[in-house]
C-alpha cells in the first residue's frame, strides 16, 4: 500500500514538473505577413497578440477578426504540438510506451 502512495506522489511531481515545462513553452504564430501575430504557452494560454498599427482602420474589421481568428488557431495547433512533444518526452522518461 505505501508503495502505491510512493507512485502516486511521483506521479503528482512529475505531473506539477510537466505543467510548469509546458507553460514555459513559447510558440508564435503570425497571418498576412506578420500584420497579426501571436504567442501561445505550451499549456495553450494566450500571451500575446499584437496587430500591426497601419492594419488597424475600421474598413478592415472584418478581415481582421477572421485574421485573429485564424492565427489564434494556427497558435494553438502549434502549442498543442510543442505539447505533445514534451508529453511524449516525459513519458518515455518514465518508461511508457510511445506511440
């Protein structure tokens, strides 16, 4: 029994160490040459969004909106890969199997 509550309290460290590596992951995205850009953690927290001052005028909101939209996406797609890396990582570490 002791044993079983050693493994869970590795586990519990282990998985306390994996949050803060993933929020220590940095991942920028960025549309439209760089007018729209953003950084997303590795535990898919929004840090950044920065647009471009010449792109900011009302006859442009809607291309804007999609613009953030689709780098928001593109952001998480790659902070969900970084992610996914480091879990990979942490696991063979750990000796589970891959996929």
């Amino acid at each position: 029994m002791f044993e079983k509550a050693k493994d869970l309290l590795k586990l519990r460290k282990q998985a306390l160490q994996l949050k803060k590596q993933l929020s220590a992951i940095e991942v920028e995205a960025e549309v439209a040459k760089g007018l729209v850009r953003v950084k997303i953690s590795g535990d898919l927290k929004l840090k950044e969004i920065n647009i471009d001052s010449s792109f900011l005028i009302p006859e442009k909101k809607a291309e804007i909106e999609r613009l953030i939209k689709e780098v928001i996406n593109q952001g998480l797609t790659r902070a969900q890969q970084a992610a996914a890396t480091k879990m990979r990582e942490l696991g063979s570490n750990l000796g589970f199997p891959t996929l």
